[in-house]
C-alpha cells in the first residue's frame, strides 16, 4: 500500500512585531514511526523542511510568505501509484496552507483517499471535511485511528465505523463517530521517525521555537492539559486527561536523538510540561544522573504552580536554560473570565526564583479578549512593569483570536459576531500583525496594535535601564557564539537578517 504523509509550508509575516519560525512535524514523525511499527512503510514529503529558504507571497495577504514547496513541487512529488495521503493541521493559521494543498491533490488524484487530522481538523471537522473535500478526519490522537483506516483500506474494508473519525454522509451532512479512548500508554510508543523528514535542515536552520540555543530537535514529555482556558482549543484535540511519560524513557530518547543527530538542545513542545511535582522531580533526576550534558528549554506557556524553589533547582541543575509563563492578563477579572486562575503574589514568587537562578524566563500576554477595555489593559501594563523590575528576560505579547474549539470561538458563533465557517485567516494570523481585528467592544480597532507596541517598549526600556549589562551581554554571546540567550535577541536577528533574507529572495524572485 503506497502511503504518502504531508507536512504543510511556513509562514512569515514581513510586517508586524514578530515572524514565525518553522517548527519540525513531531506529530507526523510520531504517525510515520507508529505505522512502520504496524508494517506500513510511507513517503514523506516536507513542505516547509525541504525549502526552508525558499519563499513565495501569499495570494491571501500581502504581509504573508509561504515558506517552502509551492504547491506544484508538492504534487510533482507525489507517486502516481499513491493510495492514501496524510496531512495535519495542528492550528487553524496553517489550515489555508492544508486547504490548498488538499484542492491540489484532489484535481491530480481524484480517487486518492485523503485523511486530515490535529488539533484544527479535531475542532473544526465540518468546515474541514466541507471546504477541503477529505475523506476522513481523525479527532484526537491520531496513531490508533490512522492504523486502523490502512488496515481496512489494505482489506479492502470501510473505514464509516471506526472510533475516532468524521466524515460526510452521502447527504453531505456531518458524521462524527464515538470518541476512541486516550491512549495512556504513551511509553509504548516508538520515538519519532525523523530519518523521514527533513530534521537535519531544521537543526542547521537558525530559527527554532523559543530561543536559539544551539543545535536543537522537538521533543514531547507529555500529552494533553488538565486546564480549561477559555482561548484555548486544546481540549477538543486531547480530552482533560494529562499524561506524563516515564522520565527514564524521555531520557533515552534525548540520548538517542543526542548521538544521532549531534544536538545539543531540546525544544519541549507540551501544551505544558510542569504539572505533576513528582514526575517532573523524577525526571530531573534521572537527567543529572544520566550526564548527558544536554539544554533543554520549555517555550509553551508553562503554569506556575509548581515551580517551587526546589523544583526550579532542580530543573536548572538538569540543563533548563529558558522557561516561558502564561500569566495571559495582568487583570484578576481577566484571569478569572479565561480560567487563567492563578495566584497573582505566588506567580510573583516563582519569577523571584526563576530570576535567582541561571534560568532566563518569558512571559506571555493576551490583549483584546471580548471582555478586556483600557482599565484592564493597564492592569496588564502595570504587571509588565513589574516584570521588568523583577528581572524577567522577555514578554510575548499578542492579540486575542478565537480558535475554533475554543469557549471563545463558540460564544462569538452563538452572538453572530463570527461565522461557523471562520475562514478569516489575515484574522487568524494576526495575533503579532499590524493590522489586527478587535474582539473587544470597549477597545477601539486601531488601538490594539499601539497598546501592544506601548507594552513592548516600556518593558524593554524599563529592563535596560533596570540592567543595562544583560543587554550588552546577551548580545555579546551572540557575536561571540551565534547563540540566542533571549527572545529580544532573536527578535533583532530577525528583524536585520531573516526578513531581509526572505524579502530578497522575493525581489530577486
């Protein structure tokens, strides 16, 4: 049987505060490893990966560049031969990309089963299955489900009841069949098939998710989240269930992906990663003592509330050298409408800790919920003026966006301020642009990007002045080394080297 996976392309905003940066597919790694597990071998085609440097402007947005493979490079690729093809579209930004992709592949390939799954197609499958014309979409983890569709498609057999799909019906109406139960035995699972993919250009690649540290690869310590923030679509994707793997496992595989690949640093990829105080102690522990000599960073907005003295200690002595915080709102009201329910003087506490320590530590800010006006946006303000006192390296600041699957994205629909084919991508994408769109009523639409613009500057400012020589020495590393301590320092390195390379790929085009 003649399998093809699909990782979509890039993208880059050449306007606005921020770019994203390319991120390696470790869902498909994992799918690709856990098929080959089962007796399936497949292609992988990289989209992003396999042309890092190579970029075309969107036809959507002209602040947008497609990084990677056009579309035709992707078909090309393709073998005649192919029965089914995989694709992901872990968040609703990319879908476009997918959507594209999948329009291609039906015009060329009529017959070809196409099966779309991640966190957007999980909430989202209506739209998904209707605007992009698959055949099946997997709701949640994917390894079991996709393993049992190429079981009965090699059969010979219908995929219509299997657990864990939808699909349309003959009358194009939505069928989603019955949730298939989390997998818990993560351990179980083979390490990420990354020979398939294009994970050498993306280590040589300078830019990575968080900071620069040095040559880094993804890696997953867990699966799902127990929290319910309202922004947030994550728990269509995994349920409520948290599971953490053995802290001996996720050491073997830093050391295998160590040896094979000559890194250095890991990039833990987790909705959140600090949760249970045991699990994370006992995987620290078995770090120290495995003397791998590794750094690792948590860029994902980790939760506080375990980040004890003993544990920060912990986690410096293991080689965790960049943590990043999700506040979200420097407003109780906030916090509390967001489910962002964390003790204000506790959190403080924890960024006392973590400054005491050789851990550098972000923040990240939400602007423009539904609820927020310029009362709560100076609470914000306020909080990151005291971030900056204290010593925290860098903030994230960015626009609210509904995702699908959210509780916020599903009140917007049932008030009518959005439609329930949200396709808006200049506002899915906007969350760093210039140009965004106000979900708040008691904020005006042009201020949001000022108050944002305010909010860096004073924190940046207030931090110089606060402690000039970390600047100075931040930026020395860089020279020096090429290493990107901190956020800001990335953010120059962007802004003077990345655009600029991406902006004369276009004019020279």
């Amino acid at each position: 049987m003649k399998i093809v996976l699909i990782n979509h392309q890039g993208l880059k905003l050449t306007s606005g505060i921020q770019i994203q940066s390319p991120s390696p597919p470790i869902g498909l790694a994992y799918i690709g490893a856990y098929i080959k597990q089962h007796g399936y071998d497949y292609l992988a085609i990289d989209a992003c990966g396999e042309a890092l440097y190579q970029a075309t402007p969107s036809k959507n947005d002209p602040d947008m560049l497609i990084q990677g493979l056009t579309v035709k490079q992707i078909i090309d690729k393709i073998p005649k031969d192919t029965e089914l093809i995989g694709l992901t579209s872990l968040f609703s930004h990319a879908w476009f990309l997918v959507k594209e992709i999948i329009a291609a592949i039906r015009y060329a390939f009529p017959d070809i089963v196409i099966v779309v799954g991640g966190e957007h197609p999980t909430s989202a499958a209506d739209m998904v299955l209707k605007d992009g014309k698959v055949d099946f979409v997997i709701m949640g983890e994917g390894e079991e489900t996709f393993v049992e569709i190429l079981d009965n498609i090699s059969k010979g057999k219908k995929c219509f009841d299997l657990n864990g799909i939808a699909y349309l019906s003959n009358t194009e109406n939505l069928v989603v069949n019955e949730k298939r139960i989390r997998i818990r035995a993560i351990d179980s699972f083979p390490f990420p098939d990354w020979d398939q993919w294009s994970i050498r250009e993306y280590i040589n690649y300078e830019q990575v998710t968080g900071v620069n540290l040095g040559r880094a690869i993804p890696i997953l310590g867990s699966r799902g989240c127990p929290y319910e923030c309202t922004f947030c679509s994550n728990k269509d994707m995994w349920t409520k269930r948290y599971i953490m793997r053995d802290g001996k496992q996720i050491v073997g595989e830093m050391r295998y992906m160590r040896d094979k690949y000559n890194v250095s640093v890991f990039n833990f990829m987790d909705s959140t990663f600090i949760i249970n105080k045991a699990k994370i102690t006992q995987f620290c522990e078995e770090l120290i003592k495995s003397k791998l000599n590794i750094e690792y960073q948590l860029p994902a907005g980790t939760r506080s509330e375990a980040l004890t003295n003993n544990v920060i200690n912990l986690l410096e002595r293991s080689g965790l050298r960049n943590i990043a915080l999700a506040p979200e709102s420097g407003s109780e009201m906030i916090r509390s409408i967001v489910k962002k329910n964390i003790n204000y003087n506790d959190f403080i506490d924890t960024v006392k800790a973590l400054n005491k320590s050789k851990i550098t530590a972000s923040c990240f800010i939400v602007i423009g919920f539904p609820e927020d006006n310029y009362h709560t946006l100076k609470e914000s303000l306020k909080m990151i003026r005291k971030l900056a006192f204290l010593g925290v390296d860098d903030i994230t600041v960015s626009q609210f966006t509904p995702y699908p699957g959210s509780q916020y994205y599903r009140q917007l629909v049932e008030s009518g301020k959005i439609d329930d084919q949200y396709d808006r991508l200049s506002d899915i994408v906007s969350f760093y642009s210039s140009k965004p769109r106000s979900y708040a009523e008691n904020i005006k639409e042009g201020d949001l990007y000022k108050i944002m613009l305010r909010m860096y500057i004073e924190f940046y400012l207030l931090s110089f002045l606060f402690r000039p020589w970390r600047l100075i020495y931040n930026f020395y590393i860089y020279i020096k080394s090429g290493r990107e301590n901190t956020k800001y320092v990335k953010f120059v390195t962007e802004l003077f080297f990345v655009r600029k390379r991406f902006s004369s790929k276009i004019e020279n085009g």
